[in-house]
C-alpha cells in the first residue's frame, strides 16, 4: 500500500480496543471478517518486553508459504498482511490485515509448528515484536490465565477467518465491501449525528486495490459500487477520512451475525446500537504500542 499519509498512520494509533471474553451486549463486540480481534494487552506487554523489534518495508516477507510458523507476532506500528496459500503464485496480496495491536502472526499453527499456508508480509512500512515459541512457552506455562486467553484468542481469530470465508464464498460483489467497511469501522470509526441520523468517520480502509483483494472483488466491480454509493451520498471521502449513514450497512451487519454460531455471547441487534454501546475511539495514542 502507497501513497499513504503521516495522517492516516497516526490515526491507526487512535483504534478502538475492546475485549473479546466480555458477552454482555452493552460491552460486547461481535467477531468480524478480514481483521482479527485485538490482542490481550497484557500479551502485547509481554512480547514487547520479551520479543525481537523487527522493522519492516512494504512488501517484506515476515513468512512465506511452507515455512515453519513456531512464533508470536504484534503488529506496533503500520499495517501487516496475510493472504491465502498458493503454491504456483506466491503474489503479496492482502487476504486478510493486521493493524496496530493485532497479532501480525502465530494464531495458526503456533503450537503445532505447522507450516504457513499463505504469506505473512508487511501492507505498508511496519514494526512488529516477534517472540519464538520456545521463549515464550515457558512464561505463558507459569501464567495459565494468560495462556488460556491466547487460546480464546487463536479461537476468535478462526472465527474472524471463518467469516470471511463464508461471506467470500456465499455473498455478491457489495455485500463483501459492506462487511469490509464495518470491520474496519468497528476497530477506527467513530460515530455523529446528523439530521438526526448516525453517521460514521474513519480513516480511509486501505487503497482500492487492496479493498479488493481483502473482499475478492474486482477493480471494476469495486469502482462501480464506490461512485453508486458516492453518486447516492452514502460515501463522502474527505482527504483521509471516509464518512457514511449507519443505516446503509445494516443488511452486511445483519448478515455476518446471522452467519455466527449461537453462543452464550449477546451482540447489538444493529449496527447504531453497536455504536451507541461502545467506548468511542481515543483522541491520543495509546503509550502501549508506541514503546
């Protein structure tokens, strides 16, 4: 990804960070496509204090397809990437992002040592910590508590794989963008009212090319539903900052929670009620990933 600004890298800074355990629905947000809930913070503190700091170019291979995956990776800085495995094209395509706070790699085949069915790379200028396993292991042995969060989060990140999945294989062209931009909303918009109607602002997600690599779209498919939903008023980009009416993601909202499991976890009924429940995006950066 080019061209992006000081701006927008800041803004990614300025996530919303939730709980994945919480299942109250004033507190709880639901597992999304495409961009995996945020990691533990007491995780993120521990690779920070026991991890390598790698920086990353855009495009740099972390792992490639048939690699070993035995580490712990989080994402403090830019945008990493992962896309689906090919054994014939090995192309630096975004399947699914990882932004500030999220596990760059390791939710798959972290334990088992299992070889990477894809590639992990960098989406734009990156830093992550990355911590081997055999370093980490024994500290998260002493630490049940903590070890037993990972794997609700390597579980919530299959989910989070699932869905995508599902909305790539059974739903059309602008049902797939939709999902895209409430994922990433959830993690960086907030939310305003205007003539008595909600609205979001968030941070431009991505660049056309990789909003269509993320929801298997194409470039022309792409272009054809963004200038409908620019000629209808319901995206109005604003240098860095995209705008749009709650209401006219309902149906992909809707849809992704029909498409989960029935658990004991209680999500909002809408998209607005989401919004009207959860913290609002933090003004400053969080001083956790900026060490």
């Amino acid at each position: 990804m080019g061209n992006i600004s000081a701006e927008w890298l800041s803004a990614l800074h300025r996530k919303r960070f939730y709980d994945i355990d919480i299942k109250d629905k004033e507190n709880s947000v639901p597992i999304v496509p495409w961009i995996h809930p945020p990691l533990n913070q007491d995780i993120v503190r521990l690779l920070i204090k026991v991890g390598k700091k790698v920086s990353l170019k855009r495009q740099e291979k972390l792992i490639s397809l048939g690699q070993s995956i035995h580490h712990l990776a989080v994402v403090t800085n830019g945008v990493t990437a992962r896309n689906f495995g090919n054994p014939t094209v090995a192309t630096e395509k975004a399947a699914a992002i990882s932004p500030v706070g999220h596990l760059a790699l390791g939710n798959l085949n972290f334990f088992t040592g299992r070889p990477a069915f894809g590639h992990y790379f960098a989406l734009t200028n990156a830093e992550i910590y990355i911590c081997d396993r055999e370093l980490i292991m024994p500290i998260l042995k002493t630490e049940p508590t903590l070890l037993a969060s990972l794997i609700r989060h390597f579980e919530s990140c299959a989910l989070s794989d699932r869905i995508g999945l599902a909305l790539m294989a059974f739903s059309p062209v602008e049902q797939r963008l939709k999902a895209f931009a409430i994922s990433w909303a959830i993690h960086f918009a907030d939310s305003f009212y205007k003539d008595g109607k909600m609205w979001l602002r968030m941070p431009v997600p991505l660049t056309r090319r990789n909003r269509c690599l993320v929801a298997n779209a194409s470039s022309v498919s792409t272009d054809n539903y963004l200038k409908k939903w620019k000629d209808e008023g319901v995206w109005i980009r604003e240098g860095d900052y995209i705008t749009f009416p709650v209401d006219f993601f309902e149906d992909a909202y809707k849809w992704m929670r029909h498409s989960e499991e029935q658990s004991s976890y209680t999500y909002a009924s809408s998209l607005k009620e989401l919004f009207e429940l959860m913290p609002r995006i933090p003004q400053t950066i969080n001083p956790l990933t900026s060490l």
